[in-house]
C-alpha cells in the first residue's frame, strides 16, 4: 500500500457541482467568467443547490427566505459578549457560533430532505449576520438587524458598517462572493463532505468546514496577503521583500494552486475590481503593491496568483477589517459546502480512507517498571 502526500491527484468522488478542467472554473457546467459578469450572488446559490438557474419567481422566493431568515435570537448575540473578545480571531468565532447555531435548531437532527433545506436556508442567512454581529460587539457597537428591501451581499455591508453602501460596493462585494461560492473538492469542502458521510448532519459539517477554511494554506491566506502588503508598505520596497521571502524559503501568501497550473480564472476578475476600486478610493498604492509583488514573484516562480491574492486589497478598499477578510470567504463558501453536504446525502457512502503504516514493525509490550 503507498500513499499519495496530500492526496495529490486522488479523485475521492464524483459530482456535478463545480468542475476545474483545463485551468476552467465552472458551476454546473456555466463558466466562473460569465457568472461573474452577470449573475447575482443568489443566483449562484440557487444554482449550486439546485443544479440549474433559478426563474425569476424562485430567485425572488430564494431572497426573501434569507432576508427573513437572517436575525439572529438574542441570546445568541449575549452569547458573543461571554467571549474572550479581545483576544478571539473572527474565523473562530465563526466556526462556535456556527456550531452554537445547530443547537438552537430544533431540527437540526432531522435528516428530512424538508428540514436540510431549512437548515441551508438557516446558515446561509444566518453566517451573513454572525459575522457582521461579531465584527460590531467586539467593538462595543450594538448588531445592526438585516433590511429586507436589501439583497446578500448589500445587507452583508449594511450590518457591517450600519451604512447604507454604494452601487459600487454592493457590485464588487456581490462578484467577489460569486467568485468564491464553490471550487470542486477544496480542502474545506472535502472536509465537510467527510464530516456528513458519517451522516452527521449540516452543522456538524458546515462547523468542520469552517475549521479547515481557516488555515492560511486554504482560506487564511487572504489575510495574510493584507498582512504582508502591510509589511511592505510601499511600491518600491516589493521586489527586496518578495527576494528576501524566497531566499528564506519562505512561502508567498496568495499564490500557487495544487490544481491550476497556468493560473486562478478568479484571480484576473478581483485585480480588476482591486485595481477600480483602490483609484476609487484614492489608495492606489495597494493594487500598484500587489502588480509588483505579482511580478517580482512570477519572474522568480512560476506560480501565478490564486484567488486569494487580489482579493486582499479588494476588501481593504471596502474599508473591511483585515481579519474579517477569511469569514467572508466562508459566507460565500458555504453555499459550496451545502450544496457538496446534500449531494454527500443523497448518494452516501462512508469516506475511509486507509495510511501508508511507516511505524517499528511488531513489538513486544515492556511493563511501565522496566522501560
Ligand atoms: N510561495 C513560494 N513557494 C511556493 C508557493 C508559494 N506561495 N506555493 C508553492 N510553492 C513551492 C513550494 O515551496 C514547493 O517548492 P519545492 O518543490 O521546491 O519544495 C512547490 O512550490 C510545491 O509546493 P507545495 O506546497 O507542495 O504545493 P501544494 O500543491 O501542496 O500547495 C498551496 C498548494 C498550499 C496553495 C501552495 O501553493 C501554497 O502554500 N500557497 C500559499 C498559500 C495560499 O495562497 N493558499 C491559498 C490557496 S487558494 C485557496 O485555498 C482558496
């Protein structure tokens, strides 16, 4: 028996959600690029849920479920003020509230085709407003309640800020969602796939997920690509950082892919909002940064940009704190993580996989007394 580090290579499933082949993302079979451009956030996740893209009546019924669906019991914005709130990263916040979400759910034990798409509807409204909630009481700012005349990814910015945002912040914040909905068996993904094949139920799998996500090899590198644009500080002292890093051996946050080989369809999408919104903020220098940082680390390695890298300085430019950015990503991912949870579901098997043993061979138990 021989293994495959990182299961590089390993197809572990099937499925008909998202599909990567030849460096082309798409969602049930519609190209990531053409999504972008036109499709609403809520569209993506009627389509990932659904397998096909919703009509006018069923996207218009999908949006009410999560507006109304987006408030939070009171009791459970208490429980964020029992934090330790000074010293808790967002991202684990998120993954216990998420957690804490399945205990309020009187259903959240029934596997019913009903009660699981309740229970999507109840995460995929209700992380919207966990995020945003956590960002303000850990501030000493009071939650701001969900409008309903306001779609995702406007209400996301409103509870965020208590300010109605711009067209133009909506549009970006709306794509850059579609952007990271789903991405075919992802470390996350396949976490909560693993997780639910137990058949465990949602939140046990969505909570999983989120843990995976974390990691700045996955989704925590999008904060560390702001982290290191901080450190750099300016345009001119990219290309000695960047040639420090790699003389260390050290990893660039934001680029290379176990997948893609000539580079992320994502990644060209957000260094076009990056670079329209940082002009619009009058903070060019962060898309400048990041076009020298990309430079001088693709003349050295040829590992383009990934999803994460320009998305940085685009939530930089939505005046979003930097450790808000991976939860975001997990407010979009986890429609991805839904639609993976109900097709684990419908056709389950156990994931098991088995490990190269490379331990001592038999040995022979030592009594504690003589070792
Ligand atoms: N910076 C410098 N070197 C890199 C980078 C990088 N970002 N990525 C890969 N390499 C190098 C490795 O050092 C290694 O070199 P070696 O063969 O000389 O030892 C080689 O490329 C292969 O790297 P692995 O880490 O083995 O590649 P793997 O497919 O396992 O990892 C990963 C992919 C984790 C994305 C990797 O490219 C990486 O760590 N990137 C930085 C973190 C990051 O941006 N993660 C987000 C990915 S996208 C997402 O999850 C949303």
């Amino acid at each position: 028996m021989t293994s495959t580090r990182g299961l590089e290579g390993v197809v572990a499933t099937q499925s008909s959600i998202s599909s990567i082949i030849d460096d082309t993302l798409t969602y049930v079979g519609y190209n990531i690029d053409e999504l972008a451009d036109n499709a609403s956030f809520e569209e993506v996740i009627y389509l990932l849920w659904h397998k096909r893209l919703p009509k006018m009546d069923e996207l218009t019924e999908l949006k009410q479920q999560l507006t109304a669906n987006m408030s939070l019991p009171q009791e459970f914005l208490n429980h964020f003020k029992t934090y330790p709130i000074d010293k808790v990263h967002p991202m684990s916040a998120l993954r216990s509230a998420v957690s804490l979400l399945g205990l309020y759910d009187d259903k959240s034990e029934d596997m019913s085709d009903e009660a699981n798409y309740a229970k999507a509807i109840n995460l995929q409204a209700k992380i919207a407003t966990i995020v945003t909630a956590f960002a303000r009481v850990r501030k000493g700012l009071e939650p701001v309640a969900p409008r309903a005349d306001l779609g995702y990814a406007a209400n996301f910015l409103y509870m965020l800020s208590g300010k109605e945002p711009e067209e133009i912040e909506i549009e970006a914040f709306d794509k850059a969602l579609v952007l990271h909905a789903d991405h075919e068996l992802n470390a996350s993904t396949f976490t909560a796939r693993v997780c639910v094949a137990t058949l465990s139920d949602m939140y046990s799998g969505v909570t999983s997920a989120i843990g995976a996500l974390k990691g700045p090899l996955h989704g925590g590198a999008n904060e560390q690509v702001m982290k290191m644009l901080s450190e750099i500080g300016s345009e001119e002292n990219a290309e000695a950082y960047i040639q420090e890093k790699l003389a260390n051996k050290e990893k660039i946050m934001g680029f290379g892919h176990r997948v893609y080989r000539q580079g992320d369809p994502r990644a060209k999408h957000l260094r076009e909002m990056s670079k329209q919104l940082t002009k619009l903020r009058g903070e060019e220098k962060w898309y400048n940064m990041s076009i020298r940082v990309e430079a001088a680390f693709t003349a050295q390695k040829n590992l383009p940009p990934n999803v994460d890298f320009y998305s940085a300085s685009v939530y930089h430019s939505l005046g979003i704190e930097h450790d808000l950015f991976t939860p975001i990503f997990a407010v979009s991912r986890v429609s991805g993580w839904i639609a993976h949870i109900l097709e684990q579901y419908e056709n389950n098997r156990l994931i098991r996989p088995r490990a190269e043993y490379t331990g001592p061979g038999m040995q022979k138990y030592i009594p504690i007394e003589d070792r």
